[in-house]
C-alpha cells in the first residue's frame, strides 16, 4: 500500500489529474536531502526521465508550427525548458509547498532554490507520464505553459542564453561534439557546487561552475564561446582567415586535455 503524503490531494486538485500510483508524485517531490535522511528514492531518475519528456513536447509544438528553422526552433525550446522558466512554472503551480526536504537542506532555505523547483517540475511531469501517458501529460503540459509558448512563437520573445546550443552550432560543420564533464564537486549533497567543463575531442575548451549542473554546463558553454570571439579577433589581427577549421584548430589546440 503506497503511503501518502497528506497534501498529495490539494496538488493533485491544482494539476487537474488523480494520480493511479500517488508514490510516482511523492517520489517526484522528494529532494535528494530528505531521500537520504530518510532512506527512500528521490527524484532524480524521474527528473532524468522528465527532461526528456518536456524536450519532445514543446519540440513537438515548435516543430508542427514550421515558422522557424531548426536552429532558431532549438534555441526556442531551450528558453521554454531553461531552469528560470521551469522555476517559474514550478512555483506557479506551487510545488515547494509540496516538496519533501530534509531538515539540513530546509534550514538552508533549499525549498525555494530556483534549481530545485525546476528539478522537481521535470520529475512531475515524468510521474504524471509514467501513470497516465504522453497524450495526457502533453495537455497538462501545454495547459502549464498557458501562452508561454505561442507568445515565443508568433513574437519570438526570448532571451537567447542558450550557450550549449551556440556553441554546437558554432562547431556542428565539422561533425564535432562538444560533450560536457562534471570535473569537480564540493559540498554536502544538498549544496553541492559542480564545476563542469565543455571538452572537443577531449580537450577541455571552458569550465562552468555552479550549484546546478545544467547552468554549469551553460557557463561553461558560454566561457567557450567568449574564447572564441578572441580566437576570432587574434585571427582577424594577424590576417588570417577566421573560418571554422583554423578556430578550431586554435580551440583545440589550446584547450587543456581532460
């Protein structure tokens, strides 16, 4: 018998959904804190699984629109899934309230950290698809996001921090991937700083460092890009072409080996 948490209900009521398995919801509000104060699972592969989920849906509205090209449309469904706005959806609905923190991590005000809120709203979505399925989870994410998406759509109002996705297709004509590595971690698990660095063919070409991992990988993302621009400029002062193959030639070669 799953045990409950007692305000499962009044979010369920604010989602518009019953859940079948209420643990898939409870699970999806459990903060790594309280998992291990506690012994129990949290939310962390169903963030995982939510990622993923989020990422097709609005790919799926950007793409059925086919007003934009595919590199604006990715840079698009970045600021719709970036950690700001799923923070600011998260306390839309309202999720700290319902969140399961343990006291360390709560007497550190972690409830309302913008990084957790946007975890535990990925990690929603993906309970609410593993107990009622994509179509349904699609209509409460669109009733979510409300005009969010169509505003981005027909205005294209979006702030363009979406570094990662420059950055490859800064690089993407030359079938390179840019991978990212967390490289250091410092701190209790519920405060835990990530320095994670941007690496080509293994060389390190920027480190990001925060108490998230996504907005980690995106600094470190944007201190590439940053080494670009000079790259491009060094290029430019001694005469020489500054196309993609000799930046990433300078790029590669100056990069630290990870």
């Amino acid at each position: 018998m799953n045990v409950r948490h007692p305000d499962i209900e009044r979010l369920e009521r604010r989602m518009g959904y019953t859940f079948r398995d209420h643990q898939l919801l409870r699970t999806a509000l459990t903060h790594t804190s309280y998992a291990h104060q506690f012994g129990v699972e949290s939310y962390e592969r169903l963030e995982f699984l939510g990622d993923a989920i989020l990422g097709f849906i609005i790919a799926q509205e950007l793409y059925l629109d086919k007003k934009f090209p595919e590199g604006m449309s990715t840079r698009i469904r970045a600021a719709l899934v970036c950690e700001d706005t799923l923070a600011e959806l998260s306390a839309q609905i309202g999720i700290d309230e319902f969140a399961l923190i343990g006291t360390g991590a709560e007497n550190c005000g972690e409830r309302h950290r913008k990084s957790i809120m946007a975890d535990m709203f990925e990690a929603h979505v993906a309970a609410m698809y593993l107990d009622a399925g994509l179509e349904q989870t699609r209509g409460y994410v669109l009733k979510v996001y409300g005009d969010r998406i169509k505003n981005m759509i027909t205005e294209g109002h979006f702030i363009d921090h979406d570094y990662k996705s420059r950055l490859q297709e800064k690089i993407q004509g030359k079938d390179r991937n840019v991978t990212y590595e967390v490289i250091n971690e410092v701190g209790p698990v519920h405060d835990c700083v990530f320095t994670v660095a941007a690496a080509i063919e293994g060389k390190y070409i920027g480190t990001g460092v925060s108490n998230s991992k996504k907005k980690a990988q995106q600094l470190a993302a944007r201190a590439a890009m940053e080494k670009i621009k000079r790259i491009e400029e060094e290029l430019y002062d001694r005469g020489e072409n500054p196309d993609s193959e000799n930046i990433l030639r300078e790029l590669i070669g100056g990069g630290e080996q990870s």
